[in-house]
C-alpha cells in the first residue's frame, strides 16, 4: 500500500501559499485493508475514508470511465491495480496532477510543475470533455489565481467552448453550478470567472443575464475590486446591475440562500435611488424594506454595496449617523412620555409612534 499527498495542498505548496486541507491517494488497497488500520468509510460513490486520527481524506486509486451524460455519468473503478499516474490521469488540471510522496518526492506525469512555473491552466487530458463541470471549475481556478499570473491554455478553452457549444452545461445541477460560483465570489478576482465563462460561450444557461455586453461591462467593473471575504456582497452587486424580474430568475435559476437573494433584491431596487437616500422620507422607507431595525448588519452591509455603486463617502457617513439616531429611538420611552402627557399608547398605536420617532429623527440626522 503507498499513500501520496495529491491536489490542491501539492498545487498550493508549490505555490506558497497556505494549504489548508489535504487529501492523499492510496494505491494497492482494498477498502476491507482500509478498514482494518481504522479508516472510516465516508465515500458512497468511491472509496474513500478519513484517518483514523487526523480525519482528513485518504481515496483509493481510482479510474473515471464516461457511461452517461453530464458530471454524474462515470463509472468508477477502484481496483488495487490501479496505478497514481491513472488516478493522476483522471484530474481536472495538469496543477492539481501532481502528486508528492510520504518523503517529500514529487511525482508529475503530467508536466504540472512546468504549468506552475508558466502559469498555465491546462486539461490534463482529452476526457476533460466529459465533465461539463471542469467549465465552471477552470473559470473558477482562473479567477482565484488571476493575481499570480494564469492564463487558460488556448486549447483548453477551445475545449470549453466546444462543450458550451454541445450544451453540455445544461446537464449540471443547479447547487453545484451554485457551488461553484460562489467559490468564484470568495476570490481575489471574481470578476476573471465571468470573463472566463465569456469567452468560452459559457453564460448561457446560468448566467445568460450577462450576456447583455453593457450588463457584463458594468458588473465586472463592480467586482474588480471587491473584497474577496463578502462573497454576498460581490453577489449582491452583480443582482443590482440587473432588472427585478431578472434578479428573481436569477435566484430561481441557481437556487441562491435567501439572505443572498434577499440582499440582490435591496441591491437592485435601490441601485437607481441610492443618491436618493439623503432624503429623510426615501432613507426610512429603504430602511423598513430591508428590516434593519431588527438586521443591523443588513444597513451595514447595504452601505459597503451602495458605496461600490458609487455613493460618495460622505454621503454613506450621514446615512449611518442617520441610520443610528433612528436606532435609538425607543419605545418604552415613547409610551413614557406618552403618559407624562396624559396620552396613553398602546397596540398598533406604539409601533406608529416608534415609526414617526424614527423618521423624525432620520430627517434631523441629514438636516
């Protein structure tokens, strides 16, 4: 039985970067063997089993044979005989192909380390057409390694735009089409996944909204430099350059968490009436829309969206001193001072009173 280190933790070591997760193959081993030294079997399509002690993932050997359509159709064989290279042969990338053994050796059938050093995106093999998720995921590599340097090889992206022309995209599952993207939106460069999918004809069916070339233009520009720990927030800003109706055929489409698509509404409804929001009376009715009396973090959020939109700095400043004072209006001091007056609040009558204290105030604030 031999165990090599393989993926993304070889790709990322190479590269010096962190390398959070690891993952190793072994070759030669039955999962009754696996068994037996304490693995836990944790795979239901192919073997694989997490370490006794440390828990990270330990595969089998393994070969993918293409037996249906789409990224689920693969027979998978994960005999004993198979060797690293044929498991090595089966990966996305020539970068995530290498593999390092127990001792530090590194084995690379595939020419990754001359990749690495050029900065090169390039399929490993032709069965890279077999998947029509290896689109999303170069685009995805793309945009998280934009900054270093890597390009798609031109003849993997002839290979994408072959299978985006064969539809092979419209074979994927929304939450893995969903997955994907919203690893895209965690990186440095998310703005590098559209135009990747672009210019591999990979917009439709999942992104056909950015098809629009004067959409497109606008949001990459939004997402240029956008910090890559607010991923909803990158969403939000792409959903705010599209219509209402768009957004929510969007958000259908992907199946997106509603807190996102609750945030790409607010972001497109209030794009347009953003220089708006200085007004006393349109700042309180944004303000209830989006539940930020009860969401604080929400008008937080939405300020750092509307900024990327082009709300001035000193603007979104006297929107949160308007946002706080409006916060502080309380009820139980309302009701108080309701009484010193001889008035008495009570039901419905509190929660308009609590209204009309925070519009005051709201119009105070920005005065």
């Amino acid at each position: 039985m031999e165990v090599y280190l393989v993926g993304g933790a070889v790709r990322d070591q190479l590269l010096g970067k962190a390398v959070h997760e690891k993952d190793y193959v072994v070759v030669g081993a039955t999962p009754a063997e696996m068994l037996a030294q304490g693995y836990r079997q944790v795979g239901k399509d192919f073997p694989v089993f997490l370490h006794p002690e440390s828990n990270e993932e330990y595969a089998l050997a393994r070969t993918e044979r293409k037996s249906g359509r789409g990224y689920t159709g693969f027979a998978v064989d994960a005999d004993p005989s198979v060797t690293l290279e044929d498991d090595l042969l089966r990966r996305d990338l020539t970068i995530n192909a290498i593999a390092q053994d127990l001792d530090g050796q590194l084995i690379d059938p595939y020419n990754g380390l001359q990749d690495i050093e050029s900065r090169t995106l390039r399929h490993v093999s032709p069965a890279f057409v077999e998947d029509p998720l290896r689109i999303l995921r170069v685009a995805r590599f793309a945009a998280r390694f934009a900054k270093d340097g890597f390009q798609v090889a031109p003849e993997t992206m002839q290979l994408m735009q072959q299978m985006s022309a064969a539809g092979e995209l419209t074979e994927l599952a929304n939450e893995r089409v969903w997955h994907e993207t919203v690893k895209a939106l965690r990186t440095a460069s998310p703005a590098t996944y559209f135009v990747v999918l672009a210019k591999a004809s990979a917009l439709a069916p999942w992104f056909v909204e950015l098809e629009d070339e004067l959409t497109q233009e606008i949001v990459l520009q939004r997402l240029s430099d956008f910090p890559s720990d607010k991923p909803e927030l990158a969403f939000a800003l792409w959903q705010g350059e599209l219509t209402e109706s768009q957004v929510t055929e969007c958000c259908e489409r992907l199946r997106v968490p509603t807190e996102w698509r609750q945030l790409g509404r607010l972001a497109c409804r209030w794009h347009a009436a953003k220089h708006e929001l200085t007004n006393g009376e349109t700042l309180h009715d944004c303000l209830n829309q989006a539940d930020c009396w009860r969401r604080s973090e929400r008008f937080a959020k939405l300020t750092i969206i509307w900024q990327h939109q082009g709300l001035e700095e000193q603007d979104a400043r006297r929107l949160k001193r308007a946002y706080e004072a409006a916060q502080a209006v309380n009820a139980k001091e309302l009701i108080h001072a309701a009484s010193a007056e001889g008035q008495t609040l009570a039901g419905p009558a509190i929660g308009q009173a609590v209204q009309r204290a925070r519009a005051a105030a709201i119009t105070a604030a920005l005065a």
